[in-house]
C-alpha cells in the first residue's frame, strides 16, 4: 500500500482488484449472466456487415431482386434491434450491479473513516478524507455511463469481429493484426503517463478542498485578523494547480486521440491493401471485402473506445485507490494502538512524551505524568506552553513523537472549539447516549446549568438548534457540549473549553458545571481561569513544552514558584484577565 509519511494511503493496482473482488462477492452470477448477454448481443451486430457483403455480390453478379433486397433489409432492421435491446438490458443490469458494489464501497470507507484515529484523520487533513469520499466516490460513479457499456460490450464485439474476419478470409485478420502494435504502443505510452496525471489532479483538488475548509471552518479568525486576502490568495493558488493539473491531465487525452487516428488509417489502408490484392487473385470477392471493411469499421469503434474507456478507467481507478486506501487501513491502526484499558489505580500514564507539529520546533518534551483514577488534574501555564497539545495527545488526537501515552478506553474531550450539530437539541445530546431518556437529557442540562435554556425555546428538546436553526450564546454550546459528555458517560474526561471573561456570570456558571460533569471520573481540566485550577485535586503547571511544577494548591503556593506568582496575579485583582 502506498502512502506519504503524512497522508492517507493509496493502494496498489493488485490490492484495488483484490478488494474489489472480494466486494463482488455475492454478485458475481449477475455479473456472468451480464457477460453472457453480452456476447449474444454483440454477436448479433454482425449480422449487418455480413449482410451488405451478401447484397454486393448479389448485386455484382446480377442476381439480386426486390425480393433480396428485402429480406436482407429486414434481416438487417431486425438484428439492429435485437442488439440494440440485448445492448441497452446488458447495460443496464451492468450498471445497477456497479452502482451497488460501488454503494457498499462508499459506505465501508465512511464506516473505516469515522473510526480512524483523529489523529490520523488531522494529520493527513480532514480535506483528503472529504475529497475521496466525495470528489473520487463521483469520479467512480461518473465512469459508469462510459465505461460499462464500452466494458461489457467492447471486448466482446473485438473477439467477435476478430472471428469474423478470420472467418471471411485471414489475410484481412492478418492484415488487422499488423495494426495492433501501434494501439499496444498507444495504450502503453498511455498506461505510464495517464495515471500519474490523474493523480495528480485528483491530489490538487485535495488540496482545494482542504484550503476551502480551513478557510470556512477559520472564518472568524480569517474576519478577526483580517486575513481574507491571504486565504483568498491560497485558494486561488491552489485553484490554478487543479487547472494546471487539469490541462495536463486534458493534453495527455488529445495526445491519446492523435495516437488512435493513427492507428484507424493504418487498418483502415491494410485491409484495403489486402482487398484489392484479394479481388485481384479472385480469393476474395467485392462482397467479401465490402464486408471485412464493414467489419473492421465496427471494430475500430470499440478499439478506440476501449482505450478511451481506459482513460476514463484510469481516472476512475485513480479515485478507487484512494477510497480503497482509506477502507483497508489495518484495523490495529484504525483503532488507537496507545489506548488501553486502565488499570485500577491509574487511568492516564505518560512517559517521555515529545511532540512538534511537522517540523516545527517541539511543542511537548519529556512529559512524563501519572493521574490515578478519579483524581482531577488542572494544566496551566502561560499561552502558547503547551496546554491544549498535551491535551490533545493525552486525547489521542495527536499522536506523540516519543514516549507513550496510556488513557481509558472511554475517554472524552471538550475542546475550545464546541460544535453545535445541525439538528434538534435531542439529537445534539443523544449523539453520545443513543438510549437516553428525556429525563436522562433534560437531568443532564440541569447539571450542567442549561435548564433555563429549555424553558426559553419554544420545542424544548425538538428545538432545531446549530446552523440554521435556534441561535445558541457561546456558553449556551459549552453547556450542551458539558451535558454530552456527561451522557456519554466516559472514563476520563478532557475539558480545554474556551475561556470565558474571569468574573463574570458565564465564568463561574461554567467553573461549577464542569466541576459537576467531572464529579465521579478521572478529569483534566485545562485551566484557563486560576479559579478552576484551585478546585482541583492536583496541578501541573507547564512552560514551555515542559511540566516545571507540580502539586496540590497549597503546595503550590507554598513552594513559592511560578504558580504562587501566578496566584498573587490573580488574587492581586487581574479578574479580568484571563491565564491563557
Ligand atoms: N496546529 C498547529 N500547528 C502548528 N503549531 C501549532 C498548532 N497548534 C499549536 N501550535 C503551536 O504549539 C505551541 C503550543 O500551543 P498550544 O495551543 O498547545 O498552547 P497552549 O498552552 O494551549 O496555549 P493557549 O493557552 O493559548 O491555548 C504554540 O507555539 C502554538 O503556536
């Protein structure tokens, strides 16, 4: 399997056809059944070339009447239709067949996705994963319409054909056959250049659509620091690299296309050649070649469209080692190697912890840290120490450089970031308790301090809140995300939540709903207020990257070090200000 240090992998051509036979499974008596049609429809195509040849000579040797005339016409309408039918079911039974395997495809990547390690996820950008299950899932169900009818139909009328001019008189076969270096030449100068190229767009348009994201997803920083022009100008560089790629990936088809013309006039001329030789020497007849010339006709068609149907075959399987890269991560990998169950006495174990992001410089070094089980820890330390990293790789969301990380199985995060889902106030709270009663939801917002919030919207739990619906206040989301931890109930729980103004109503309406959503676990508060700090069970204080204190309050503030001054700062009436 391919894959970038950072990014998702990619597989191979022999792992893509495995996995996809192993996703055929279960139909591939239709998919027989849809050859055998197949061949029946396209043998039945022949039958016009034939025909005409039959006319000619009739014609030539003035035996032809109305009556000929006649039924080879009919014979020729018939067949027409019987293959156009056998044909268009062919095509169709092909592409239910291939719209399902493909259904089954996306829903396992989805499935595999939404399982991955986050930092798996952030690592490679939540933009590459978007993209496959959505640029490279259409890329795959976009080559239907031009790859099955050609597939299922195409090889079959070349074997056929083939035959037939054998059948006629294998000079024209031959003369066919001296042809086909120059398609094999075609095809495989096309095999080397046009995968690449397709990756590389497809890659491009990774990019875009990550850069995108991050511009949405940033927008109020984007607004806050003035930054629109640089995203706009980002996006626009990377726009103009898919347009790049695109013309790129556009010129290898027009270089394709002169290749293929090639290849028409030389059959065309060598059969030609070899007809008039024939006629000459009386091996053949005007009919007959009338009849190999029609039949190489039909044959150049599907030639040429098979090596198209290639190149769309080839983006296409572009796009499918991308999805399938994402479906076959090893399941070790897909579940997080570093999580274990915690034993009795300690849940969340850190040794020599090192971390930077990319190459950056280190942002956690020798983090060493032992929490026992239901104690609550604070982290805090000037902005910019280290906090929310080590936050995020005790989470798993990062995984460390060095060292190793152990931590519940159950284990939950509130980040600075709370997302409000777009849905109703139930489905926002179910989404971590699929079981939980109403009682359970509206206990659950009362611990955490938002039942007034109930009682302010008009469908209590059916309220649709997030986008589009009732407008949520900052604190508002934080208590709802507060009460989804507590339903999903987890071993150990992470609160790095947004600070709120020292002080104010939000700030200790909040200090106490945390308290009350850690009552009874393992907790890690990231302390942003020292009030929040001071309640807990113990104190780590990082500077940084590193953990340069640690203790309990008064421990602390009996040592007399950065905490202490810290806490003189605060006490000292810096109220307003936030320790970030
Ligand atoms: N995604 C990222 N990519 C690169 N560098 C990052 C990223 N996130 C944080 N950093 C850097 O890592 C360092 C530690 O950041 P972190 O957010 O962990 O500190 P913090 O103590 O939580 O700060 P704050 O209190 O301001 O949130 C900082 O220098 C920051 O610029």
């Amino acid at each position: 399997m391919g894959a970038t240090e950072h990014g998702l992998p990619v597989t191979g051509g022999r792992e893509t056809a495995s996995e996809v036979w192993r996703l055929s499974r279960g139909y591939r008596l239709r998919l027989a059944a849809v050859g055998l049609l197949g061949i029946v429809s396209t043998g039945v195509d022949l039958i016009p070339p034939v025909a005409i040849g039959f006319l000619v000579d009739r014609v030539q040797t003035g035996t032809a009447d109305l009556g000929t005339v006649l039924t080879v016409t009919a014979v020729m309408a018939l067949s027409a239709l019987l293959g156009a039918a056998g044909t268009a079911v062919t095509i169709v039974l092909a592409t239910r067949v291939y719209h399902t395997i493909l259904a089954t495809l996306r829903e396992r990547l989805v499935g595999r996705a939404m399982t991955l390690p986050q930092h798996r996820v952030e690592r490679a950008g939540t933009g590459d994963l978007i993209s496959r299950s959505s640029d490279d899932v259409t890329a795959v169900a976009d080559a239907a319409p031009a790859v099955i009818p050609v597939l299922t139909v195409t090889a079959f009328t070349i074997v056929v054909s083939l035959g037939g001019l054998a059948a006629l008189d294998w000079p024209y076969a031959a003369a066919f056959a001296v042809v086909l270096p120059v398609y094999a030449l075609a095809m495989r100068w096309y095999l080397r250049t046009g995968p690449r190229v397709y990756r590389a767009e497809r890659a491009a348009m990774s990019a875009r659509a990550q850069q995108l994201l991050e511009s949405q997803r940033g927008y109020a920083t984007v607004l806050g620091f003035g930054l629109a022009d640089q995203r706009h100008r980002a996006v626009m560089t990377n726009s103009w690299s898919v347009a790049v790629q695109a013309l790129r990936a556009r010129t290898v088809q027009s270089m394709l296309n002169a290749r293929l013309n090639l290849g028409e006039c030389l059959s065309l001329a060598a059969v030609l050649v070899v007809g008039f030789v024939l006629i000459d020497h009386g091996a053949s007849t005007v009919g007959g070649a009338t009849t190999a010339m029609l039949l190489v006709l039909r044959l150049l068609g599907p030639v040429n469209q098979l090596l198209f149907v290639i190149d769309t075959l080839q983006s296409a399987l572009a796009s499918l080692s991308r999805m399938i890269g994402v479906v076959t991560i090893p399941a070790a990998d897909a579940a997080d190697a570093s999580t274990t169950p915690s034993d009795l006495a300690t849940a969340v174990r850190l040794r020599e912890v090192a971390f930077r992001y990319g190459d950056g410089p280190p942002v956690l070094d020798d983090i060493g840290l032992d929490i026992p089980a239901g104690q609550h820890l604070a982290v805090v330390g000037p902005s910019g120490a280290g906090k929310t990293t080590l936050a995020a790789v005790i989470a798993g969301v990062h995984r460390p450089d060095a060292g190793t990380v152990t931590r519940p199985r159950r284990t939950a995060v509130i980040t600075q970031e709370v997302h409000v889902f777009a849905g109703t106030l139930r489905d926002n709270l179910t989404l971590a308790a699929p079981d939980a009663t109403d009682r359970d939801l509206r206990a659950a917002l009362d611990t955490t301090g938002a039942a007034d919030l109930l009682d302010q919207l008009a469908d209590a739990l059916d309220t649709v809140v997030g986008a589009g619906g009732h407008p949520l206040t900052e604190a508002q989301a934080q208590q709802l995300a507060l009460a989804r931890l507590l339903l999903a109930d987890p071993e150990l729980a992470i609160l790095d939540e947004a600070t709120a103004e020292a002080g104010s109503a939000h700030a200790e309406q909040l200090d106490r709903a945390s308290e009350a959503v850690l009552a009874g676990r393992t907790g890690i508060v990231i302390a942003h207020r020292l009030s929040q700090a001071a309640t807990c069970d113990r104190i780590v204080v990082m500077d940084a990257g590193r953990v340069i204190e640690t203790g309990t309050h008064d421990e602390l503030i009996a040592a007399g070090g950065t905490y202490a001054r810290l806490w003189a700062v605060w006490q000292a009436g810096q109220h307003t200000s936030t320790i970030r």
